[in-house]
C-alpha cells in the first residue's frame, strides 16, 4: 500500500490571467482571482423568458 506525504506543503500555482490557487494534491482552492474572471463570475444576464408550450 502507498504510503501518503503528510508532510508536503501545499504549491502556490500562478495563472498567466493573474488567478492564484493553492494545489493540494487532488483539490485546488481559489486564493486569488483575477478582474477578467471575477467579472464574468458576477455579471448580470439577461431574462430569457420560457418557451411557450406548442401541444396540439
């Protein structure tokens, strides 16, 4: 059975966007994210109605 690295720190990983997460193995967390994605997190969208049912 392997053996788990309790003892490995967790990596800093820097996107060329400007967004920094932290690598902890098999979960990555936002620490930082950059202007361009928090604006598309957050904008506001347009109401699309719902299509009117067509049954005969």
């Amino acid at each position: 059975m392997a053996e788990k690295d309790s003892d490995q720190m967790p990596k800093m990983v820097t996107l060329p966007c400007g967004c920094v997460y932290q690598d902890k193995g098999w979960l990555l967390t936002r620490i930082k994210e950059c202007e361009h994605h928090r604006r598309k997190r957050t904008q506001k969208r347009l109401y699309k109605p719902k299509a009117e049912c067509v049954r005969p």
